[in-house]
C-alpha cells in the first residue's frame, strides 16, 4: 500500500518540507516549516485512492491528502480537514506530519511542545534538535538552557548537522553547559565536515574557523583557520585573519583547501 502511494506521491505532488532557521552567527532564532505543494497529475480516481487509503488508516495517505486540502487546487482549501488529517497522520508517529502540525495548531504553545517532545521522544533527530531551539529560544513561555542542550546532544549524536553545530555554539558559550573550547571544536569539526555547507555545517565551519584563528580548544593555526573559513558559507576569509597570514601561509591554507574538496567532494545540483 505504502509503495503504491510513495509512486503515486512521485506523479502527483511535487513537494517541499525544510525546516528554516535563521542564519545567525550566533545561533538559531526562529523555526519556520514551510512547504509548498503543486499538483502534477491527478486523476479523480487517484484521488479517491488516497481517500480511501487515508481512511483505511494508511498514516503516509492521511499525510497527503492533509496537503492536498491545504493546497486547495484539486478540493476545496479546507483548514479542518487539513489539520484533521494531519493530526491523524501524527498521531500514529510520522514524523513530517508531526513537524508539521505544530504550524496549523494556531501556534498554541501547549499543542506545538506536546508535537515536536512526541516526535523528539520517538527518536526523531529533526524533532529534537528544534525542541532544544524551542527551549533555548522560549517558544513555550519556558526558557531552559540545559533542556535545550539536552535534546541538542541528542539530535547531534545522530549526526544532524545544525544540532551538532549548535551544541558547539553550547560549549563554547557555556550555556546550559560547562564551558569547554576543546568540546565546542569537536562538535563544530562534526558539524562543518557534512556537505554541502548548508546550515549547521556552514557554521560549524565558521566557528571553528575562529577557534582555530583565536587559538581556543585547539592550537592557533592560521593555515587551518583559513581552510575552514573558506570552506564555509560564501568562502569569506576574515581580513583581519589575512592580516596575520604570510604568502607562503595563505598558498598552504589554499592547497588544504583544494585536498579537503577534493576528499568532500560536494553534491552536484544543489
């Protein structure tokens, strides 16, 4: 069943889910899901298959046809049955359904903490690296520094790379955490090696970037410094590291930088 409608989901929908923060130095600010949906191809008897399966209980159909009432061009845009079927979805553990219900439940702070802690608790590593922004950020009338570190660890030991990069941000702060510069590198190593620099791996590069110009939790080394600040979002080298930098340092940081590419090598078409 699940197959037909991951086929049938190929032909009628194309669609988007990502999950947007914002591109702070210091750290996440908000947490906004976004997805748009355009309709392809979808026959009336598709349609009535996806009912059925949803009605059946198939938790990927109600996901679907959630969307579909949403989007409002092949039925009617119809709140209700959007969050009804949405929630049906999520309540059976589906983890998008479950991200994505706390957007339409008219932000109530109670019904978002009660989504995202039930998808962080299954072990869903996107649900719990926004429950610690959530914490960290007081979106629930809360603020909890060590909650909020936390869920980090744990997304961040499954390898999510914005977790990774902010639990980082944790120890280099000492927020929530004792302060340790040597653990900060080591998150922020693990965050910057994923490609491409998106997100968590973009700053993670940048922050140990800086740990390595500032000589904190690792030796101060320019050439590496370099490296990681080029490898980062805009590959932007600070002037005021150029500045410290030799000729001969700066052609040694760029040729770690070509070696790195060339053993990371960064997905095509992004």
């Amino acid at each position: 069943m699940r197959l037909r409608l991951s086929l049938l989901a190929a032909t009628l929908l194309v669609f988007h889910v990502s999950a947007l923060a914002a591109q702070q130095a210091t750290r996440s600010s908000s947490f906004r899901v976004q997805y748009g949906a355009q309709l392809v191809v979808l026959t009336h008897a598709e349609f009535i298959q996806v009912v059925s399966e949803a009605q059946s209980g198939d938790r990927d159909a109600q996901y679907w046809l959630a969307l579909i009432y949403d989007q409002g061009k092949l039925v009617p845009k119809d709140r209700q049955q959007f969050l009804g079927w949405l929630t049906k979805s999520a309540e059976q553990g589906y983890a998008p359904a479950q991200q994505l219900v706390q957007t339409g439940a008219d932000r109530d702070p109670v019904k978002a903490e009660m989504w995202l802690l039930l998808g962080a608790q299954q072990g869903n590593a996107d649900s719990q690296f926004w429950l610690g922004v959530a914490y960290d950020q007081n979106w629930f009338g809360t603020t909890d520094n060590q909650e909020a570190a936390k869920w980090f660890r744990l997304a961040a030991e499954q390898g999510q790379p914005d977790a990774q990069a902010s639990l980082g941000q944790k120890y280099e702060d000492g927020d929530g955490v004792e302060q340790n510069y040597a653990l900060a590198a080591q998150w922020y190593r693990k965050a910057a090696e994923h490609v491409p620099d998106l997100g968590g791996a973009g700053q993670g590069r940048w922050r140990l970037g800086q740990l390595y110009m500032d000589g904190r939790g690792v030796p101060r080394d320019y050439a590496q410094a370099y490296m990681w600040f080029s490898l980062g979002p805009g590959g932007t080298v600070p002037s005021e590291l150029l500045s410290k930098m030799s000729a001969d340092e700066i052609l040694k940081a760029q040729r770690m930088t070509e070696q790195w590419k060339s053993h990371h090598l960064e997905p095509q078409g992004l």
